[in-house]
C-alpha cells in the first residue's frame, strides 16, 4: 500500500519531493556548519580577544608600609615589565557650583 503510494507520488509529483528534500538537506547542512562553527570559536574566542589587551595593575601601598620596598617586590614578580609609583590624590568629593534658580515667566502670571 505505501509502496503504490510512494510510486505514484513520485512519478506526478518527484520534482517538489526531490526540492523538498533539497531544502530540509540545506537547512539540517547549515545548522550543523553553525553549531561546528560556534562550539569551535567558543573556546578560542576569549583567549584570542585577551591576548592582545595589556593589563594595568595598580597596586596601593597601606598606610605606614614602605613604597619602596612594595615597588621593588613587585618589580621582581615574574611577567612583570614595567612598574611605576603613581601618587593619589585625596579629594573631598566632587562640588558643583550653579547659578540660582530663575523663575519661569510663565509660572508668575499673576
């Protein structure tokens, strides 16, 4: 019974049945190109992104340690190529200085 179905199905209807299975071969072919492609850059892409930015370290100095002696042991740390004092500033916050509110004129219609 399928046997007399599939035959007769494909001899009045073989050119949609073979488009069809075209498609559903280049649809099922592209998903698995996009699941390769993505399980491949997934595991280099963050290694690939990170070894090209240089990393800043800043390290601050507690209060009644020496800086030099904190500046010479992380000079001598291993990968390290450049170590510099910087100085902090100690600041009250930031201030704002404005003008006085004016009235709006359409506000004082008496």
């Amino acid at each position: 019974m399928i046997g007399i179905w599939l035959s007769g199905l494909l001899r009045v209807r073989s050119g949609r049945l073979i488009a069809t299975a075209l498609g559903v071969m280049v649809a099922v072919a592209l998903l698995a190109t996009l699941g390769g492609f993505l399980s491949t850059t997934r595991a280099t892409m963050t290694s690939q992104s990170v070894r090209s930015v240089s990393v800043d370290w800043q390290v601050q100095v507690t209060t009644g340690a020496d800086a030099h002696t904190m500046l010479s042991t992380v000079r001598n740390l291993p990968g390290t190529r450049a170590a510099l004092p910087v100085g902090y500033a100690q600041t009250g916050g930031p201030i704002a200085h404005t003008a006085p509110p004016r009235p709006h004129p359409d506000l004082n219609r008496t």
